[in-house]
C-alpha cells in the first residue's frame, strides 16, 4: 500500500532578502559580516542577516564573489559603482 509510506517533505526555500549595506567585524579566529538595507531618508541601515565565518572561508567567498562580478560583466557589462551610500541611487 503505497499511501501508508512517508513522503518525503518538499525541500524549502531558504528565505530571500535584497542586501546594499553590509558591516565587517575582524577578530583573530572569525570574522562576522552583517547584511541589510540602508533605505532612502534613513540614516541607520538594518541588519537583519548576520554571517560569521572562519578567516580560511572568507577567502573562498572572496574566490567566489570575485568570479561571480567578472562573469556578470562578462555577460552584463561593466556595472557602473554608485556612490551614494548603499549603491542607492535617485
């Protein structure tokens, strides 16, 4: 009887949050990046999404990070760095 076997439950999406301010925090043994949004008028960015990794990791993010810029402008072009506080433009 195949209903009286468990199914296996659908894998979940892990949540979504759009990023433009982040904040480092540098110790000897992690390192601690803070994600959020700094939103137009407001001063004080939110950080909701907070990442502590080892110093080792951190550079394959770097690796990672670097290829995923130069394959974007690859396909993309060249992104243009805004320089209001947050990559905020208008």
């Amino acid at each position: 009887m195949e209903d009286d076997v468990p199914r296996a439950a659908a894998p979940q999406q892990p949540a979504r949050r759009y990023v433009n301010h982040m904040e480092l925090l540098v110790a000897l043994s992690d390192i601690r990046i803070d994600f959020g949004q700094l939103q137009p008028g407001n001063a004080v960015p939110q950080h909701p999404v907070q990442l502590v990794t080892s110093p080792d990791f951190l550079l394959t993010m770097q690796r990672e990070i670097v290829g995923a810029v130069d394959r974007y402008q690859r396909r993309f072009g060249t992104i243009v760095h805004s320089t209001a506080p947050g990559g905020l433009s208008g």
